[in-house]
C-alpha cells in the first residue's frame, strides 16, 4: 500500500526535476547565462514548495 501512495507523487517530482536540464541547455545554447541562475532558483523553490505540499498530504 505505501508504495501505491509514493509512486505518483515520486513521478510527478521526477518529471518537474527532468525539466529543468532542457530549460538549462536552451539558455546556455542562446549564450543567456544570466537567466540560468533565476531559472535554477526558481527550480528550486518549485520543488521544495512542492515536496513539502505532497508530505504534507501523505502525513
């Protein structure tokens, strides 16, 4: 049962992390380094924002 429980929230998560690496190289393909960082950050919030939500609904 509990691996019925972390299975879609563990793909969902994978999938919001899977995307960042094209969204990287696009930037980095353009010569746009800047924008790398903000994108990276946001991310990050993103997923942690996220995680926390989805523990939170498990717990």
């Amino acid at each position: 049962m509990a691996t019925s429980l972390w299975n879609p929230f563990f793909t969902f998560l994978t999938g919001i992390v899977s995307a960042l690496v094209p969204i990287i190289g696009h930037h980095l393909g353009q010569n746009r380094e800047e924008k790398v960082a903000s994108d990276f950050y946001q991310f990050i919030y993103l997923s942690l924002g996220l995680s926390l939500l989805l523990f939170g609904l498990v717990f």
